[in-house]
C-alpha cells in the first residue's frame, strides 16, 4: 500500500489498521515542539491498541516525550 496521509484513508480501512508510522521532525512536531492536540492523539491511538512507530534522525534525548507515550 502506497504511504498516505491518515485523513485520506477511507473509514473502513482505519479499523485495519494496527500500525503507524511518522517522521517526528515538522510532522509530529513542529519547530521543535509538539501541539497537545498531537499528544493527545497519540495517545488515544495507544489507548485504542494502535502501534506507533516514529522515525527521526533525533538523538535519543530529543525524543523522550515520546518515551512517555510507551509506558
């Protein structure tokens, strides 16, 4: 399946779907901060037993707001 942006998938698809994958760096974030809303929604994704992968040249470090999302 080619990548795509999660508002163009159809409704039927989303309940297929068990993974997802984000850049971090102005797509989760944006300069260097993530909106609340973003948190928010990773973290109803978690709750509704959704993975999320995020991909980012980031040290470590500058991805431990993520970390928390894990626990």
């Amino acid at each position: 399946m080619k990548s795509q942006k999660i508002q163009s998938l159809p409704i039927k698809i989303d309940n297929n779907i068990e993974v997802i994958f984000s850049d971090l760096d102005d797509t989760l974030t944006w300069e260097g901060k993530m909106h609340q809303e973003t948190y928010l929604s990773l973290g109803a994704l978690k709750k509704n037993g959704k993975k999320i992968v995020v991909v980012t040249a980031l040290a470590l470090v500058g991805a431990t707001v993520l970390l928390e999302l894990g626990q």
